[in-house]
C-alpha cells in the first residue's frame, strides 16, 4: 500500500512541477527558446526552385540534341504541365480534383460506352463433340 501511495504522490508533484514550467515559458514560442530562424528566405527558395528549372530543361535538351529531337523550351514545359493539370481535373479515381472531398470515381461510376460489353453476345467456341 505504501508503494501506490509514493507513486501517486510522485505523479502529483510531477504534474505541478510540468504546469509550472508550462506557465513559466507560456508568452514564448519554441522557436525563441531554441533560438531557431529559417536557414534561407522565401525569395532565395523561389530563385532555388527556378534555376532547378533550368538546369533540368537544358539536361532534357543535351538528350534531345544527342537524339536529333527538337529542344524543348520553358514555354513548352509550362504548357506540359498544364495540360497535366486539365487531364488531373478531367480524370476520375483518388488523384482527381474534381467532386467533393472523400469522392472516389472509378471506371464502374461510370454508364458504359455504346457497344460495350454488354451489347455484345458472349462468343464460345464451337463444342468439339
């Protein structure tokens, strides 16, 4: 009985010890009292983003000049990947964006397409016998 007492004991000034280091630190952030600040601005990460752009279009055209294929442009790259983004928005499936949250299409949502399956008599081989 003893045992339960000092552990309850000890659970209850363990408490008031965390409340008052919590009330002690209340008017700072984490990031004051580790003394934290973002390694690279918001503009540098921009810069970052776009001169990786730009080395990979020139890679894709060092390949495209060794294939004899016509290079490629940063205009013909954004229209790419917009064209991605109508095709994502048009689609069906988990990855769609379109439909409400939680709303998962498959190919079974959807009527068939005239001259499916199921206008269509199953066709057997002739009976050997």
């Amino acid at each position: 009985m003893e045992f339960i007492g000092l552990t309850l004991a000890l659970l209850v000034v363990l408490f008031f010890v965390l409340a008052g280091l919590a009330r002690a630190f209340q008017g700072h952030s984490v990031a004051d009292l580790l003394d934290w600040k973002p390694t690279r601005s918001p503009e540098v990460e921009a810069q970052n983003e776009i001169d990786d752009v730009r080395q990979m279009i020139e890679a894709q055209n060092e390949l495209r000049r060794k294939r004899g294929a016509r290079e490629i442009t940063e205009s013909d790259v954004q229209r790419q990947a917009m064209e991605d983004q109508r095709m994502r928005a048009r689609g069906a499936g988990p990855f769609a964006q379109g439909g409400e949250e939680g709303d998962v299409l498959d190919e079974l949502d959807h009527p068939p397409a005239r001259g499916g399956a199921e206008g269509r008599r199953e066709r057997r081989p002739p009976d050997p016998s």
